[in-house]
C-alpha cells in the first residue's frame, strides 16, 4: 500500500463531508421556503419568520392574574379583592413560602412542556419564553443576583442522562436571565432515582420522594432567598420536599417558581 492509497480515501471522506455541510444549508434556506416554520403546538404554517406560536394557541393560553393566594398562587375567584391567602394554606402553610406560575397548565403549554421534557425538543423553549415573557418581566423587578440564588429542580444523573437535559435547568435560565453565578446548578441534588411523581398519588407520591434532595454545598444556601424553578405545579409534593432540603441547609426562604400550575390539587 503506498502513501497515496491512504491519503486519496482522506481526500475523498473531506470532500464529501464539505460537500454534505454545503447541501445541508442549502437544503435549510430551500426547506424554510418550501415548508415554512410552523407552529409549536398544532403545526399550523406560521406567517412571520420570528413567529414560534400561532396566534390561535397563544389566545388559548390563560395566564394566572391577580386575584391569586398570595402564597400558593392558586387562582381565586374574582370579588373585586387583590390577593389574599386562600383556604388550603391558611389551614396548612407550605414548606415554601410562596409559590407562582406564569400559566394554567393545559393545552398548548402542557403539550409544550411535555415535548420538551421527555422528547427533549427544545425548539419549544422560544414559544415557552413568549409565554412566560409577563412573569418573566415582573421577577426582574423582584430578583436580586447579589443576595438571592436560583436553583432548578435536580433531576438524578441516571435520568438525566437518559433524557439528554434537565427542563428545569432551561427554564431557570428563561426566568432570570440576569443570573449569571446566582444560578445554582449542583448545588441541590436528587439522592435517589424515584418514580415518575405522574405514576403515583397522594400519599405515595410523598413516601416517594421523601429525604430524595439534599444540598450539597450548605454554604452556598445559608441565609439566601431561593428561587426554586420548575416546569410544572402539580401537588407540589415536589417543589416541597426540595424547599425542605434548602431550609434544613438554613436557606432563608424559598420561593417556587413554575411555568404552569394545575388549578386544584387538595
Ligand atoms: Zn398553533
Ligand atoms: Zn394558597
């Protein structure tokens, strides 16, 4: 075999490998004339080349607006009042001391945060950032990178390589994009791999996940607000159990921060 036997196989594999990069971009420049982008949510041909939602979806969506509890950000009934605590946390006052969320969580933001947690597709995050956008706006007032920390839920190693990224991670991203080092990645972590919190209820769902978290570096906590970030408000048996490994680590406060938010769940 001579010098030339090997290096002729080389140029050919480079020149393919140029040759495909430049069909490929070509193919996307003729593919976003041939298919236009389309929606998020159903497909529908989208108009405008920013556009990520249509409009259609976006006037589905419904927003949480005052009047809410002013602790677990439940939606109240309008009596013509501003926020006040409601019935549940009265009787029972969560481990976190406040809990919001941008949206209901129904169609088409739950069909968003489903694709983007176990199909990992995130060309749903632009849509997901326009809908979060208002409470977005109103955290920014409210944040302090100096003082306060952002901590996403943790997924365990296992899964999260399983599913090639941590949805709560992204969307603590979107909630504070001033965060810079305030954002806390390791520092709170998932002991075990418990099951799916979807699979189980009630009870079970906490006998599952608890003593699950715990915190890593104490220090990094200790006197802090913490802005605990994920996707989804179900029964909140997850967002507590966290709070409860933040506050044994002497965090001053916790508060819950989720896109979405099921309307009743006690
Ligand atoms: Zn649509
Ligand atoms: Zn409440």
């Amino acid at each position: 075999m001579t010098a030339q036997d090997i290096f002729l196989p080389y140029g050919v594999v480079s020149g393919l490998i140029f040759f495909m990069t430049i069909w490929k971009k070509w193919a996307e420049a003729c593919g976003e004339l041939i298919f236009p982008r389309r929606c998020s949510c159903c497909r529908v041909d989208l108009p405008s080349k920013g556009q990520v939602i249509c409009g259609r979806c976006l006037d589905t969506v419904r927003y949480l607006h005052s009047p809410l509890c002013s602790c677990c950000g439940r939606g109240l009934p309008d009596s013509g009042g501003g926020d006040h605590l409601c019935g549940f946390c009265l009787r029972q006052p969560p481990v976190y001391s406040r809990a919001r969320a941008a949206v209901h969580y129904e169609d088409p933001v739950s069909h968003l945060l489903h694709q983007l947690k176990y199909a990992a597709d995130t060309s749903t995050l632009p849509a997901l950032a326009q809908i979060m956008e208002p409470l977005v706006r109103e955290l920014a007032q409210e944040f302090q990178p100096a003082g306060d920390r952002v901590i996403p839920v943790p997924l365990f190693p296992a899964r999260l390589k399983k599913r090639g990224l941590n949805q709560s991670l992204l969307l603590a991203r979107i909630f504070f994009p001033q965060a810079g080092e305030a954002l806390l990645v390791d520092t709170l972590m998932r002991k075990r791999d418990t099951l799916p919190q979807t699979t189980l209820n009630g009870e079970a769902r906490r006998k599952n996940l608890k003593a699950a978290f715990a915190v890593r570096n104490p220090a990094a906590v200790r006197g802090r607000r913490i802005f605990l970030v994920d996707d989804v408000l179900t029964t909140g048996t997850t967002v507590s159990e966290c709070s409860r490994a933040l506050l044994a680590a002497a965090a001053a406060e916790v508060c819950v921060l989720t896109v979405a938010r099921v309307a009743d769940y006690r």
